[in-house]
C-alpha cells in the first residue's frame, strides 16, 4: 500500500478483555515495529520483527503482550486481560530492511488509540 | 540504558521568530540521531537526521548538528511558520541491526501564532 495502514484507529475496550490491533506495512519493507504512545511513558519501543520473526521483544511491558507477522507482511498486536494502564496509542511502522542504511527510514502509521475502561 | 532528555515545553512563538528545541542524550557506542514530527491529525513524519558526529541534518529550513562532544542535537529554525506548529520528537538509534529500535525524548509542543 501507498503507507503503514493500522485499525482500527480507535477501540474502547472493558478491563480483562482481550484486544487484537492489526497493522499492515508498506509493501516489500521487511522490518515492522511497534510503540506505545502514552501520556505517562511517552513513545516507547515494544517489539521489532524482520520477516516473520521478531529478533526483538524487549519492550513488551509484560506477558500479556504479545505479537506476531505472518507472510513477511501483516502484523498483530494481542493484549490480554487488558488494564487501564493499558491505554495509549499503539504506533506501527515498517523499513525497508531493518538495517542502518542511507536511505533507511522509519515510516509510521497513524495508530490505534486504545481506551481500555 | 539509552535515554533522550528535550527541553520541557509547550512553546508558544510569534511567526518568523526563530526556534531552538534542545535535545540531549546518553548512548553507547555511534548512534543516529533524528528529529521527527507529528503534525495535529496526522502520524509521526521524520523531520532530519544525522548518522555521526558534526553531521547537519536539514529539511524544510530545519537543522540539528550532531555534537559528540557535549552529546546535543538541537533543532533550529531561523524564521518559523504558523504550519510548524506540531509536536517535535527527538530520538536516537543504536545503528546497526536496530536501527529501527528508537529511543525518544518526551517531545515538545510548538505553538506559532500569526
């Protein structure tokens, strides 16, 4: 696609349920991310694939975070048992190849907001 | 670990005055440097970037320079516009494999008034 589609761009949700975010990358990138963006936290790293696996999780705040990419393409954000503390915008964005390059560049979707009440 | 501090804000300015939004960090090792954007509505945008030291990274009348020796990168605009009112982010990469693994500062919100 012509950029990094994500949806739905708003979901409310009740405390210990589980949600599903979706993202879908520019065709051919090969590296996706996702961020969180809160108001108490900021903008933080939550995980990084390349390709179907994800050499990176460090950011994932706790097990009832998880993700997966299917098809070196689509990529989905679970959250279990979701908390209040859950709420923020959930960012994903998408590179060509995931390496330090010249013409490497992060480019973002516009989010999920996620209010979990 | 990695940390990025901006200066606090909201900064509120007239049109055509100039800007300075200060970023400082800690990294190990060569990291990249940006500066992205978030425009009212809209997602994250990658404004400039430096990859090592006294690099200047420039876009849209935007600059930073890359100073290891007081480890800043400063954004500067001589002459600002109502459209550059947004929120600015400054960030950092380790280089290499994670590249992509971006540190932030807390961001900055501009304000320009006609």
């Amino acid at each position: 696609g012509a950029g990094v589609s994500q949806s739905p761009s708003n979901k409310v949700t009740e405390k210990g349920k589980d949600v599903e975010l979706r993202c879908d990358p520019i065709s051919g990138h090969t590296a996706l991310y996702w961020y969180r963006q809160s108001l108490g936290q900021g903008l933080e790293f939550l995980i990084y694939f390349q390709g179907n696996s994800a050499p990176d999780k460090s950011g994932l705040p706790s097990d009832r975070f998880s993700a997966e990419r299917t098809g070196g393409s689509v990529s989905t954000l679970t959250i279990q048992r979701t908390q209040q503390e859950d709420s923020a915008v959930y960012l994903c964005a998408s590179s060509q190849s995931g390496q330090q390059a010249t013409n490497e560049k992060l480019f973002f979707g516009s989010g999920t907001q996620l209010s979990v009440l | 670990g990695d940390s990025v501090t901006q200066m606090e804000g909201p900064v509120t300015l007239s049109e055509e005055a100039f800007l300075t939004i200060n970023c400082t960090y800690t990294a190990t090792g060569y990291p990249s440097l940006f500066w992205y954007v978030q425009y009212p509505g809209e997602g994250l945008q990658l404004l400039l970037k430096a990859t090592k030291a006294d690099d200047k990274g420039s876009n849209k009348g935007f600059e930073a320079t890359y100073r290891k020796e007081t480890t800043s990168f400063h954004l500067e605009k001589g002459s600002v516009q109502v459209s550059d009112s947004a929120v600015y982010f400054c960030a950092l990469s380790p280089g290499g494999t994670s590249y992509g693994k971006l540190t932030f500062g807390q961001g900055t919100i501009l304000t320009v008034h006609p």
